[in-house]
C-alpha cells in the first residue's frame, strides 16, 4: 500500500519596495499581488486535529444517543446510520450495541486549500472486534465549517486500494461531471452502477462483482423464498441525496465516494395470506418505534435505506477499464410505509 504523505506548503509572498526623494514626483509601481502557494488544506498535524475533534464528539454523542451534538461532526450517510442506530438503541437497551468506528487513522489524503467542498480520505484501522480496515470520507463544504465524517465505509475483502495523488499541491478534486481522462465521470459512474444493481444496459460501462450488491441480493432472495407463493419481494435502487465526491488517484483514475438509495418492498399478493417480520427487526423498529410486537405484512411494506459506496474509476487509456466497488457500509433503513392494517402474529417465523 503507497503511503500518502501530507506536505505543509508554507505562503510565498512577493513584495515590492519603493522609495520618495525630495519632492520630486516619481512613478508609482503597480502593485504586486501576494502569491500564494497551492497546498493541502490539512497538514498531518491539522489531520490529526480534526479526526480528533470528530471522534471525541461522536464518543459523547454516543453516551447521551444525543442526535443534535452528532450531527456537529457527522452528515450525509454517517449520520443518518447513526440516527438510526442511537434510535435502535434507545427501543432495545442492552440489548444493542452500536457499530464500531474505528478513530485510529493510518493514512492520509487531503484536497487542495482552495477548492470546496475539501475532502479527507482516511484509511482506518480496523474498529475493535472487527478485521478489516475502513475507508472514511470528511468533508468542509466552507471556510470555517466544521469537517463532517459524510462516511465510514468498510473495505471489502481482497479490494485493491488505488494510492491517491497528493504532492506539496495536495489531492486533485474531480468535479461530479467530469470525465476527462477516466473511462467516465463520476456523476455517469454513479448512474452505471445503479443499473448495474438493478440487471439494466449500463452504456458500456464495465462493473465488477462486488460484496455490496450481491449482499443486498442475496438477502431479498432470502426473502422471496420465505414468502414462497404469497407474495413478492422487489428490490430497486436510486441515487442518495449527496455527492458523488471523487479525488485523483496516482494512475490517473479516480476514487468517487457515492450515496446510494435502495427501496425493499414486501407485498402479499395470495388472498388471505400474511406474513410478519420479528419485534426487532429494524423495519419493525422503524415503523413502530417500539420492539413489542411483530409487524404483520397484511399487504404491502415499503421500506428505504442508503449506504456509502466508494468506486474506483480507471484512466480512460487503462487497459483494464473495469470498475470496482472497494468499499461499503452497510445499508440504514430511513423510512418505512405500511399500508394494511397492523395486527400481531404468534408462533410465526422470523423473515
């Protein structure tokens, strides 16, 4: 794995002297402006400052479930999965934990001081209990905003990380339109990829397996073969609310950060039919706010969830012009509708 080295360019400043003899009139020189070299906006130091700031908030936040103070330092899909699990958590006690977040950073990179949004990509050491490392993306959309943890993402086994493009300048946004150089831009990566979830033509665009869609299909499979001849299960996927955020890689490519939607729809279409979902399971959690009884599916349950993505785009010149999903956390249920009656069942099995 390349280490990224964050280089703290100090400001240049040109400067102009002039001098009055006498009386005399004399030609004033135009003024030079101060010149002010291009550099990360975070130095190691400042890295380490902010990821302090954003854990320590979130470690208190996580004591009182406290969804106002967290939101201080976290947005986007961040701070939606902790919404809900702070949520889950109040409804179930001791009898839930919240995820893991790893707050040991091992590397590094950090966008140019004077493009926004500015983004860090942080590579994580893995959270206690768990073995593989995590991906995370904070942004400052603003001169003195807070930077916000928008994802922490959980590399997939056997993913191979691009080393991003750093230098004394720091790394290079690209804009969610732009293609130049890569096999696509991020905004046409994003929209291929939902396709590609859904088994649609992606125009042309090359996505390998990967463990966040196979995951979600395999998990609705569960389901429809639970449901057997009383009913479907339709899974369908959409763009989130925020990004793509994308920074340069070493090999020209591209690594875009990505909200995805997806929507569960769990529909009884055999007459007299039912089927329900456990007290704690989080459709159940979502919709009725308590774990006292099950949720039965008399009709039809729309549930909606987003997950962070992160994508590795290749050069337009590579050879191998595949796409891959390297990272993903998993998906946070943030609205359910049910629309037939709500009525208990005992002694039916979990779905």
């Amino acid at each position: 794995m390349t280490t990224n080295r964050l280089i703290a360019a100090g400001l240049v400043l040109g400067a102009s002297a002039f001098g009055l003899s006498g009386c005399a009139e004399i030609a004033m020189p135009a003024p030079v402006a101060a010149e002010t070299k291009e550099h990360p906006a975070l130095d190691a130091k400042r890295v380490e400052t902010v990821n302090t700031a954003i854990f320590d908030t979130l470690k208190e936040a996580d004591n009182g479930l406290n969804v106002e103070l967290m939101k201080t330092r976290l947005t986007g899909p961040a701070a939606e999965a902790r919404s809900f699990a702070y949520k889950k958590k109040s409804i179930l006690g001791d009898a839930n934990s919240l995820d893991a977040i790893s707050s040991t950073n091992k590397e590094a990179a950090v966008t140019r001081s004077d493009v926004y949004p500015r983004l860090l990509v942080d590579i994580m050491e893995a959270p206690e209990g768990a073995n593989l490392q995590m991906l995370d993306l904070a942004i400052q959309a603003a001169p003195r905003d807070n930077w916000l943890l928008w994802g922490a993402l959980t590399i997939h086994p056997g993913a191979t990380f691009p080393a991003i493009a750093t230098g004394e300048k720091g790394a290079t946004v690209v804009e969610p339109d732009e293609g130049e150089g890569l096999v696509a831009s991020p905004n046409a990566v994003v929209d291929a990829y939902i396709k590609a979830a859904q088994s649609e033509d992606t125009n042309g665009l090359a996505f390998a397996d990967d463990q966040a869609r196979s995951t979600l299909h395999s998990q609705a499979e569960a389901n429809r073969s639970a449901l057997e001849e009383n009913g479907t299960v339709t899974l369908a996927f959409a763009r989130g609310g925020t990004g793509p955020y994308s920074v340069r890689t070493a090999e020209g490519g591209a690594l875009v950060f990505a909200e995805l939607n997806y929507t569960l729809e769990y529909a009884i279409t055999k007459e007299g039919a039912t089927a329900s979902l456990a007290k704690d399971h989080d459709i159940t959690l979502l919709a009725r706010g308590n774990a006292d009884e099950r949720l039965a599916i008399d009709g039809k349950v729309v549930s909606r969830y987003t997950m962070p993505v992160a994508l590795v785009v290749p050069p337009a010149d590579a050879e191998d012009k595949t796409i891959r999903a390297v990272a993903s956390a998993k998906g946070t249920p943030f609205s359910v509708e049910v629309n037939a009656a709500e009525q208990p069942e005992e002694g039916n099995e979990d779905e």
